[in-house]
C-alpha cells in the first residue's frame, strides 16, 4: 500500500467519524436563529428534570462500581490464588453479557422478580434500583473484569498473599492493603468504564422504569429541536472524558514502575 | 409463573473450603445472569399453563414477525461487512502504510472512544449530520444541489441505521484487527518476495490467509454487536422501522404481540443468533491464535 492511499483512507475515515460528531455539535450550538449560542445548553442545564436523571445515573454509575469492585477484585484474587484451574470457566462468564443481549436480560429480570415472584424486587422503587444496578453490574461485569484480572497478572500474588499472612494479616487486611493498592489502576480504568457504560445506558432503565439519564435523552429527542444535540455532547463528553481518564491513569502508571 | 428449579448444591464443602470463595460471585451470576436468561429460553418453550410446547417458536414463523428478523439479519450483516472492510483498511493503512507512529495511540484511544460511543447520543449525531435538516443534508442541498431525500435516502431507514451502527462497528474492528496485523512478520513478507510474489499475490497467498479467521471471526462478532444494539435503533427511528430489538422492546413494554411466550421466544431468537455468532467467533479466534501470538 502506498502511502498516498493510506492517508487517503485514513482521511476518509476520520472524516465519517468527525462529521456526525461536528453536526451534533451545530446543532446544539444553533438554537438562537442567525447565530450559534449557547442557548441549548442553558436550556438544559435549567431542565430540573436534566438535574434529576443525571444525578440519578452518577448515583448509580459510583454504586454499581463499588458493588462490582467489592464482586470482583476479591473473586478474582482468589481465583489466581486458590482456584486457577477455575480461571477460563470464570472468565467465560464474564463474558457472558456481551453475548446474551440485555434487553433479554432485563426481560428475564422483569419476569423472574415481578411482584408475584419469590423475590418480589421491581415491587419496591429501592428493589428497582437495586435490580438496576444489579443489571449494570452485569453489563459491566466483562470489562471490570477483565481489567481486575490483568493487573493481577503483573503482581505476584501468592508471594504476597504469603508474606502478609506471616506477618500476621488477615483476608480483609490483604485485600484492602496489600492487593487493591496494587490493583488499584486496573480496577479505576474498569470503574471508568463502568461509569461511562451506566451513563448512557438506556435499555435496562427505560425497561424497569427508573429515571435514569438514558431514557430521559430519549424522551428529549422525541419532544425538543436543539435540546436533545446539547445533552447528546454532554454525553459524548462524558465518554471521552472517561476513556481519556483510563489512558491518563494507566500511562500514569507506566511511568511510576519505570521509576522505581 | 413458574418456579425454576435450583441449581444441584455443591457437594465440595466439606472437602474444599476454597469453593467458598468464589460463591457470591457465583451466587450474583446465577441470579442476574444464568436465571433471568434461562427463564426466558425455558418460557420459550411453555405455554402459559407451564406445560411444554413448540407453539411459542412456530408462532415465531409468522409474516411479520419473520420481516422482522430478516431485516435485523440484513441491517447486522451489512454494518459487519462494511464495517470489516473499512475498519480493515483503515488498521492496515495505519500499521502498514508507512504513516507517522505518532497517529496510532491518539487513533486506538479514539476507537476505544467510538467504539463505547453507541446509544441514544449516537442516534442524534447522526440526526444532526444525515437527518433531513442535518448538517451533511443541507450541506449537500445548498452548496451541490444534491437532495438526499430526493435520491431516496433517509436515516430512518435500512441504510440509515447501517450508516449509523458503523460509527461502533468500525472502531471495534480496528481495535481487534490491529494486534493481528501487528503479528504479520516482516520475514513473511520478505520470503514471499525472495521467491517472487508481488505484494497482490502475498496478500492473496500468505497475509490474507492467516488474517482470514480474524477477518471473520471479527465479522461475527460485529453481527452480534448490530443484532443486539437496542437504544440506537429505537432513538433513531421509534417504532417506524420493524428490527427485533425495536418489537421486543415493544412486546416487553406493551405485549404489543398480545401473547407474553412469544415475547420469551423472540428473546430467545435473538439469544440464538448472538450466541451463534459468538460460538463462530470465539472458535475462529482460537484458530487465528495458532499463526498469531
């Protein structure tokens, strides 16, 4: 391939991804007629409604990645530790939720914990939201995952595990100190994720009827002209913010051990 | 309703203490993952009474129902075909085409980016980029003269959604490829010229050949990806175009198909799919790995 045609394609493609970004972008900034404002903005920061459903989502982005951190950083360490002949079976799990569609899953959610059911959660607005966060969880479960289990890989786990048990720790105390500290960019870089995926999630809240940020940009798009392209940049920003926070702490890191 | 049968108690307890680790791990997938999914597989297969039935799939062989998963199919294969092929280029362009080092980290974090960017956002992007005030249209009207809608197009339609799923598809395809193109050896190369091949024939006889199963391992697995994608389906068009996700989504808002077990066998279809083109995938990954490490 010549070089001609390999900037030639590279531009081309850059070009099908900067243009829908840059017309969202004009719209959102084109609410005043004759010239760009930021009109839309206001008009959605002001929206009491934007203010519920994001803190909404924020709320249940920091609890899913505290519950999914305390689900997988202990299950992970004692895989490599106890159980490693379990490792390919556990990590095949994990990667269940990108098969099975979670539409389908929040389906088997909605009929298996409905209110007749032996476990009656969507009976409740707080067994709703945990049965949400339970979901993103599970949406997440491949990422946070898989990021736990490769800083795990860069430490030596037993030796650690060993050497802080005869000083006299305890589980809790080499989870705590001794692993998590030393996983600890491995599982920020999944909780980002984390973070970005439950912000813009829409499926599973839209289904359980929570408030959440997804379905509430749907609702906008349905019912405003310039709104919906403000909160769809917000969103945008949101991601890349995340995705550029995961590169910030893992080059951070890079730099700490060359260090050393 | 019906109750589902719990799953065999471990023997191993007593025996080995170390299972007890893993258990509420095991304890929350087999709650919020395995059940929830086998509920929907088994009420697939039950009428409303609990007894076992096939009625639940047949009902599935009906004219609109069938449309429905065909134009899914149709939608999920193009956006992987395309999507392969111009993520392909695109990865080969930067890994092989002699371009700065320095494009390829900011290009990776941006597919890493992209590829996450799916949903509701995504759908108005391209409202405001190819809808019929958008950004592109109206660009395309006033300078050009070219009426889209005239020609026929219109995002609320098969090619505008397959437009639309290539802003995911694309970066997932470049993320996966470029590790595979990075494993192409330069001795590869250099043998094939030393015994006369020309650059068409050593990416017709050895670098083709060992991407393939990647190629179409990733294909696969892109399929799935456009199969299951629900938001951006429904922000796009409502309920104007009949895709599965759209009428499941429907069907478990509304019981628009006005029979709950042909809303647990739509669901199961679609597990179906996506779980065979992820069998596909994981086992041409596999195979890939044997010339790729």
């Amino acid at each position: 391939m010549t070089r001609a045609a390999s900037w030639a394609i590279l531009l081309l493609g850059l070009t099908y991804f900067i243009l829908p970004l840059l017309g969202m972008i004009e719209f959102s900034l084109s609410m005043r007629r004759g010239e760009y404002s930021f009109d839309a903005y206001v008009a959605v920061l002001g929206d009491p409604q934007f203010r519920q459903t994001f803190s909404y989502s924020v709320m249940m982005a920091l609890l899913t990645i505290v519950f999914g951190m305390l689900l997988v950083v202990p299950t992970a360490f004692w895989v490599r530790l106890k159980l490693p002949h379990l490792r390919p079976v556990i990590e095949f799990i994990t990667l269940l939720p990108l098969v099975i569609p979670a539409i389908v899953v929040v389906f088997g959610y909605i009929r298996l914990y409905n209110t007749s059911s032996w476990l009656p959660l969507t009976g409740s607005v707080l067994g709703t939201n945990l049965l949400l966060m339970f979901g993103y969880a599970t949406l997440s479960l491949p990422y946070m995952y898989r990021a736990v289990d490769t800083g795990l890989r860069t430490i030596d786990v037993t030796t650690l595990t060993e050497a802080a048990q005869s000083l006299g720790a305890g589980w809790i105390t080499i989870l705590g100190r001794i692993i998590l500290p030393n996983v600890l960019v491995a599982v920020l870089s999944g909780a980002f994720v984390t973070f970005a995926i439950v912000m813009g999630e829409f499926t599973m809240a839209a289904l359980l009827n929570r408030p959440a940020f997804g379905p509430y940009l749907q609702l906008m798009g349905a019912n405003k002209a310039y709104e919906p392209f403000a909160l769809a940049t917000i969103a945008f920003i949101i991601t890349w913010a995340c995705m550029g926070l995961i590169q910030l702490v893992t080059r951070f890191t890079k730099h700490d051990k060359a260090a050393r | 309703m019906t109750e589902q049968s719990p799953p065999p108690p471990r023997r191993t307890f007593h025996l080995n203490l170390n299972w007890l680790g893993v258990m509420p791990f095991a304890l929350f997938v087999l709650l919020f993952l395995v059940m929830p999914t086998m509920k929907i597989v088994v009420g697939a297969f039950q009428r409303p009474d609990g007894s076992f039935t096939f009625a639940n799939i047949a009902g599935l062989f009906t004219p609109s129902i069938l449309s429905s998963y065909w134009i899914s199919i149709k939608i999920s294969v193009s956006s992987a075909a395309i999507g392969c092929l111009i993520g392909f280029l695109m990865a080969a362009a930067m890994v092989l085409g002699g371009l700065p080092r320095g494009l390829r980290s900011p290009l990776m974090t941006f597919s890493g980016v992209a590829s996450n960017f799916a949903g509701v956002p995504l759908a108005f992007a391209f409202l405001a980029t190819l809808g019929p005030l958008g950004l592109v249209t109206v660009f395309l009207r006033t300078e050009f003269g070219i009426n889209l809608r005239a020609m026929g197009f219109n995002i609320l339609s098969f090619w505008g959604l397959t437009i639309t799923y290539l802003f995911f598809q694309i970066p997932l395809m470049i993320l996966i490829v470029t590790p595979a193109l990075d494993g192409l050896k330069r001795e590869w190369r250099e043998a094939a010229s030393c015994l006369g091949a020309t650059g068409a024939q050593y990416w017709r006889m050895v670098a083709l050949p060992i991407l393939f199963p990647t190629i179409l391992g990733t294909f696969a697995l892109l399929f799935a990806n456009a199969f299951g994608a629900v938001a951006t389906a429904i922000a796009l068009t409502g309920s104007s175009l009949n895709i599965v996700p759209i009428m499941l989504f429907a069907q478990i808002r509304g019981d628009v198909l006005g029979d709950p077990h042909l809303g647990y066998a739509m669901a199961f279809g679609m597990i179906l799919v996506t779980g065979l083109a992820n069998v596909v995938y994981i086992v041409l990954r596999m195979r890939s790995e044997r010339w790729l490490k």
